[in-house]
C-alpha cells in the first residue's frame, strides 16, 4: 500500500515500489507505486530538457506501506555544463535544429516522438543517463511521458540530429562511375 497524490492509499503491484518525488516548478510533490527499476540505485535525480519544458525530479522510493507520505525536497537549480544538443523550436514545429546546453546531471542528447494527449511530437534535448533507461516509467512524474519512439539516447555533442547519413566510399564512386559511364 502507498499514498498516492489525493492523499489516498492504493494497492501496488508485486513489482513496484512506493515513490515520492519532489520536483522543481510548480508540480511540487509527487506519490505513487512506480515500478522497481525506477527506485534502483534509490535517491536519484531525473532531469531532461525538451525544448523549453524542463522538469528536474528527485525520486524517493520505499518498500513498507504507506511510507511514502513524507515530502522530501526538490532539487536544487542546475547549472549549465558543457554538453550541447539539438533541440526542437517548440510549438506545432518539426523542426530540430536549435541547440540548447544541458544542465546538471543532463549528460545524454535525446530525440523521439511523444504522445501530449492529443497528437505525437518529435522532441529533442537533454537528460540524464537515468531518464533514458526509465523513461517509460517516469509518466507519474508529468503525466505526460509517453513515448511513442525512443527515447534514442547518444553521448556526445550535437549526438541527436534528425538525420543521419554515413556513407562509404566504394559505393559512392562505384555509384558515381556508372552515372558517368552511361
């Protein structure tokens, strides 16, 4: 049994866990069951950048009932760091050129498409190492983390590009000789 956010106990499943996550901003604390991948290590810090939506979670777990109904505290504000990603421009756009610096413990690029509610939207940006591997557990934290692709995560500067093309020499100038052969 666990609090969950209306203050009420609710019955989890065999492989959840109780959680209360602080979050910075406005969506303040968050309780629920989550799954047992999420509370492993325990005490982590869940952050990513999406274009302009941000959201830096701590995420407490526990394993006896009811034991999520203390609150704990939101992280503090990160600072920049030195990874740069590719990041959509917002609005209806599907455009994901910009570039935004990550923050914190923000060490991966991110791209995919999510689900808002109403339609899928490509996203690009941020998060930590810990976002990517649990991101399709992470929804009690937003309401709003549903994947439709991805999140494909990558490691290195500018990493997220929409398009990709490696191309090997041989078939390039095999390719060019026919063309100029007939």
């Amino acid at each position: 049994m666990c609090k969950n956010d209306t203050a009420t106990s609710v019955t989890c499943e065999s492989n959840e866990q109780c959680a209360t996550a602080a979050i910075q901003g406005p969506s303040g604390q968050k309780k629920s069951c989550v799954s047992s991948s999420v509370c492993e290590p325990n005490n982590q810090t869940f952050s990513f950048t999406f274009g302009h939506a941000q959201l830096t979670a701590f995420v407490h777990c526990c394993k006896t009932d009811n034991c999520n109904s203390v609150n704990v505290s939101a992280p503090e504000d990160q600072s920049e760091n030195k990874l740069m990603c590719y990041m959509c421009d917002g609005g209806q756009s599907t455009v994901c050129n910009e570039t935004v610096k990550c923050k914190g413990n923000q060490d991966r690029c991110v791209k995919g498409t999510a689900d808002d509610g109403k339609d899928s939207k490509k996203f690009s940006g941020c998060a930590s190492k810990n976002t990517c591997g649990a991101a399709s557990q992470l929804g009690f934290l937003t309401g709003a983390l549903k994947f439709d692709d991805g999140p494909h995560c990558c490691d290195t500067k500018l990493c997220n590009s929409a398009w990709t093309v490696k191309l090997s020499v041989v078939p390039f100038w095999v390719g060019l000789l026919l063309f100029v052969a007939l």
